[in-house]
C-alpha cells in the first residue's frame, strides 16, 4: 500500500479501484488516521488534488463526479479560511461528514455481500429433471416481471413482427417517360426556335414531370439535338435546335441506333 | 480427500450432472493421481445403495455411459402435482407478450393481438383475464364489434403505478438507461 | 402416507424444483388435507439437518420464503473441473455498493443511488438489472416521476437471504469490524 506522502514520486498503482470521489476521500482520510469527525481539509484537499492530477497523468478517465468533489473541497478550504463568527457556529464541513458517514455504511454494506458472493457463487442448484419437463416453454416467476421486461418483451414481438412483414417496396407505374418528354421538347424546340427551360418547368406542378423534363433536356443536349443557354447565374436557360437532326429512332433509343 | 468428502463430491457431481455420469469423467473432475476410476465406480455404487431407502427422493440408475440421478417412479404423481401449484404463479412467455401488447398499445382487440403476434392468442387472453391482470373495456365500433382489451387495476398495482398513463415508452425506458451515463 | 414416502417425496420436490419451495406449495402438492405448511415445513427443516453431513453432497437452505437444494460451497472447484467451468464473472466494486444501496433503501430511485455514492450509477444499474439481481418497481410521486427500484428474488437466492432485511445492519458490521482491530 502506499503512503499518502508518497503522491510526489509517483501515482499510486492502486488509483483506479476508487469507485467515486467518497471512496477516495475515504481512503484518505483512513491512510492520514485522522478522524472523519474532524477532517484536516488543507492537507486533505492538497492530497485529493494529487491523487486527480496521478489519475490525468495515467490516463484514466477521471469522471466528472471527481472534480465536482475537488470544487467542493476547494470551497470548503475557503471557507475554513474565513474567520468563523460565534454567531454562525456551524461546521462548514458537516453536510461532507454527514455523506462520508452514510458512504461508509454503504461501502461495509457492500464488503458484505462481497465475501457473501465469494461463497455464494460456488453453489450449485440440481439439475435433476422432474417427470413433467421436456418440450415445456420457459416461464417467468410473475412476481419478478418487471416494467423493464414488459418493455422488452414488447419490443421484441415488435421486431418480430417488423421481420415477418416487411415493408412493401413502393414501386409505383411511371407517370411519364424520358422518351415522351424527349420528343415533346425536341419538336417545340424545332418549332419555337427558343424555348425557354425553366419557365416550361415553373408551369408544372407534378415534381415527377418536373423531374422527367430534365433529364430529358440533358439527353437531348447530350445528343446535340438541342443546346441549352444562360447568359448568367440563375436567369432562365434557352434551348435552341443544335448541330445534330435526331431522326424519330434516335429519340426513341436516346441516341442508340442499330447499325 | 478423506471417504466422507470424496462420497460428497460424487453426490454433488450425480445431482449436478444433468446427464449420466460416468466414473472416468468423476474421477478426472476429482484430480487425484490415487483415485482411478474403479475406485470412483465403487464409491457411485455405495451411494446408489445408500439412496435406495423408502425415505429418499433420490435414486442413482446405471445406464449405458454411467450413472444418472433420477427421482423415485412412484414419487411422479407429486413432483406433476407441484408443477401444476407453482405454474399458477408462473406466467408463460405467450402471456407475457400479449400482456406486452396490451399494456403498451391499449385499448386493443383480438384481432389486433393476433395479428401483432402472428398467432392464436385467445386463450392466452383468457388467462390473464381470469388472473385479473387484464379487462374488457366496450367493443369497437368496426365490422364485428370486437371487444377491447386494457390493463386491469391489479396490473397497475404489481408494477407500481397510478395511471396506465404513467407506463414508460419502451424504447426510452430502455434508452434512457443507457443515455443517463453521460 | 407415513413419514419416509413424506420425507422421500420432499428431498425429490427440492431436488427438481429449480426455485425455492415453499412449504405451502409442496403441502398443496401432496394433497393430504391432515398435512399443513406447518407439518411440511417441519419435515422441510429436519431434511435440511438430515443433509448437513460431511459425507453429503447436498444442502437445504432457507432463502427467499423457501428451501433451496444447493451443493455445498467446498465442493465448487470439483464441479467446476466436472462441469468444465473456469472463471466466473465476478460483482465489481461499484455494483456491490449500488446493491448494498437498494438492500438497504429500497424502494430507492437512480438519483438518491447516485447521491449516496457520489457517483454516476446508471451503467452500473443496467448491469444489474440485466442480471436480474435488481428489478423496476414502479415509479416514484415526484416531479419526474423517476423509476423506482428493488432487489429481486434473485437477489435473495444469490446471497442466500429470506427477505432483504436479513441483511446485517451496517452500524453493526462497523462496531464488529473495530472491536475486531483492537
């Protein structure tokens, strides 16, 4: 075991087993044999410090409840510093005493049922079969079914019935297709001269026929049946005829022809 | 290992096995270069004859691969008697499901269960109605008007609660478990 | 039925029961209206001392509002050779405290556990609920509604108590444990 004093020279390998911020003060106060009624909080303090600073220096993952308890500490040593009046009389340290008492109550509880559960674990239940077993489903002893069970359960006939129906794959009839829209555009354009793009897109409500124009003018540009223009950002795009006269089958095969 | 610990051992071992036991594996489980498995057989047989009295429920049966402990045939009757006590306070898997269901999405029907199921669970219900931890609470006003189901005061009171409003969400019980470890 | 079919049939109940039987339980069993819980549970206790022999691998032990059949602690590392067990899990230091918290408050919430300890107990809690050592009870009238929670019958059977007030009281461990170091 290693001295308080020690914390200069090195961390303590024991650090890691302090279950909380109680724990460790516990231990210090038992390593300095002082009494838990009258807690030297200066030398207490400096030390519980040390021990946060071994823990960082360790890298062990000092929680949030350490430092909580170095605040506390810290703010209990300022206090002492105060000149006490007669007049207040309490001891800024009782409510950590009170908690340190009612900690070690816990911590003998636990001591306990540690050595019970040294014992215990090394009983073994029969495994004589009675005459009615076999092929019988597990059942539960009602009065340990508790919220967290039922919430369990329930989750899991839901997945179970989630697996067993699948959602449907939403595979609905297309509306409209790439190759209608294809020779609707190119034949307007052919006869307009200019037609502007987005103003034909702003004029349909239907977002998949929205959608099918668009590809359909990238494929016409694609195949130079038509060319898109803007003269700046976000101003409307013109299509005019392009370099390229589409015959009736290259619309149809988006530009694939046999031969 | 004096006589009286290595006939305790074997007891514990036979009661313990779930399958029969055989001499070579007991005497391998006890670790001492002196007991072979002859040695440990002959302790088996001494314990089969020590238990084969009228006031023990206990019996040591040699089979094909060792020995197997099994109880006495003519103690059935009350070994299903006591299963058939302790299954009243017992509650099924199937049970715990619909109760499940109904807790967690009532008011609710049959139809309803079973179709969250995927199985027949008519008589599952009539179970938990007879145990009270279920009631009927009116029809539903569909096809058929079939009754709904909802948690009885008695299930409200087994797991602490007022209202069968105050019953948690299960995934945020389940969630909330984990969340709270910051 | 005389007194050995009595007695053969109660070791055979305990043998196969698989939880704690209770004396009311197994007098139902066996349907004598002349054989109370009273009478049964005599026969219960005199099997118990009937089993605590050097030579026995058996022991009868009161746990959770009934007698339990368990081999005894000595003879574990035999079984566990047998059984082909190693290591066994064992409860840290955090979940003991949060134990010895519930035994001792309970019904207590997440909060007052993480208060007493000064520290995080929710994965600690988890765990323990997971094993079935501690379990929900309802949830507490206060703003928030917190759960509430319990030990289990597990609990009781593990560490081999009737009921969780059998525990020592700590003030008490605390004065042995000085009057020990002077």
């Amino acid at each position: 075991m290693n001295e308080v004093q020690d914390l200069s020279v090195g961390p303590p390998v024991e650090l890691a087993v302090f279950s909380g911020p109680l724990d460790l003060l516990l231990h210090l106060i038992r390593k300095n044999e002082v009494s838990i009624y009258d807690i030297p909080i200066f030398a207490i303090c400096d030390q519980y410090n040390g021990h946060l600073r071994a823990m960082q220096e360790l890298d062990l993952d000092v929680a949030g409840e350490f430092l909580w308890m170095a605040a506390w500490l810290l703010h209990l040593k300022s206090k002492m510093l105060l000149p006490q009046t007669a007049a207040e009389g309490e001891d800024p340290r009782e409510e950590l005493v009170e908690r340190l008492l009612a900690y070690r109550r816990v911590k003998e509880l636990a001591s306990f049922l540690h050595d019970s559960d040294l014992v215990r674990r090394g009983l073994w239940g029969p495994a004589v079969a009675p005459p009615t077993a076999g092929g019988e489903e597990t059942e539960l002893d009602w009065e340990e079914v508790d919220l967290r069970l039922l919430a369990q359960t329930y989750l899991d006939v839901m997945q179970r019935f989630a697996a067993a129906h699948p959602p449907p794959l939403a595979v609905l009839p297309l509306r409209f297709n790439v190759q209608d829209s294809m020779r609707d555009l190119y034949s307007r354009v052919l006869d307009e001269g200019l037609v502007p793009l987005l103003r034909h897109l702003h004029s349909r409500s239907d977002p998949e026929e929205v959608v099918t124009m668009i590809v359909a003018t990238l494929e016409l540009v694609r195949l130079r049946g038509v060319f898109a223009e803007q003269r700046r950002p976000f101003a409307e795009i013109y299509l005019r005829p392009g370099d390229h006269r589409l015959d009736p089958e290259e619309l149809l095969n988006r530009g694939v022809v046999n031969g | 290992m004096d006589r009286a610990e290595l006939t305790a051992a074997l007891e514990a071992m036979l009661v313990t096995a779930g399958a029969p036991l055989s001499a070579a594996a007991a005497a391998e489980a006890l670790g001492e270069p002196t007991l072979g498995a002859a040695e440990v057989g002959e302790v088996l047989e001494a314990i089969a004859r020590a238990w084969d009295r009228e006031d023990s429920g206990l019996r040591a049966e040699k089979v094909a691969d060792g020995w197997r402990c099994v109880t006495p045939a003519q103690l059935d009757s009350y070994l299903r008697a006591l299963h058939g006590v302790t299954a009243r306070q017992r509650l099924s898997q199937p049970a715990l499901e619909v109760l499940a269901i109904v807790a967690h999405r009532q008011p609710v029907t049959l139809p309803e269960i079973n179709f969250i199921r995927g199985a027949n669970s008519a008589s599952v219900l009539r179970t938990l109605l007879e145990r009270r931890l279920l009631r009927l609470a009116g029809r539903k006003k569909v096809v058929g008007k079939p009754f709904l189901y909802r948690t009885s005061k008695e299930f409200l009171i087994h797991f602490g609660l007022e209202r069968a409003e105050d019953l948690p969400d299960p995934e945020e019980l389940l969630k909330e478990e984990s969340a709270a470890i910051d």
